[in-house]
C-alpha cells in the first residue's frame, strides 16, 4: 500500500509549483487520474482515451489531471517526455505537501 510519504518523497517542489512522474497508458477504455503509484518509479499512472498521436494523448493527460485536481489547464505542463509513456509534470501554484494531500486521497480511493 502506497503511503503519503512514499507520495511525497517523488515530488520535486520548486520556487512556482511542483514536479512528479506520471506513467501513461493511452487508447484506454476509461480516463482515470491517478491509477495507482508505481514505487520503482515513483511515477502515478494516468490512463486516457486519446491517442497517442498528433499531442492528443498529451492535451488529454493535461486536461484530466486540471480537472482531477480541480487546477486551471494552464497550470498543468508536461516538461519532459512528450513522446514516452513516462512524463514529467509540472504544477504551477501548488505546494509540495498540499499536492501530496490531494494525491495520497485520491490514491486510497483507488485502492
């Protein structure tokens, strides 16, 4: 079981905002936002509907975690990774520790 820690030990806070690792599955059958905690990687997993192609799966990515944390759009930014499956996301505004709050809630009611 994934713990608030474990959460908070993966994110990176910066001056602006805060950094972590999102794992994505696209072309899936639901849209969901965080599918769990990867802690080899450290990175949440994200599953969206879009495909892979043309940035589609990447507006989506952008979109579902804005409205899963209830952020505007334009605080959400993916700052590496634009052609993996493993991204790096960057969330203007909020703190370390209140997004590892938010993130560790919405993982146990995953589990």
């Amino acid at each position: 079981m994934t713990t608030p820690d474990e959460i908070r030990s993966s994110l990176v806070a910066t001056d602006d905002g805060t950094i972590f690792t999102i794992e994505v599955s696209a072309n899936s059958r639901v849209e969901r936002f965080p599918t769990g905690y990867n802690t080899w990687r450290q990175a949440l997993g994200i599953q969206v509907k879009a495909p892979a192609v043309e940035g589609k799966a990447n507006k989506a990515i952008t979109g579902l975690i804005a409205e899963t944390l209830n952020i505007p759009k334009t605080s959400v930014h993916i700052i590496s990774g634009q052609t993996s499956s493993v991204k790096r996301i960057k969330i203007d505004g909020v703190s370390d520790a209140d997004l590892s709050q938010r993130l560790s809630a919405l993982i146990l009611a995953v589990s």
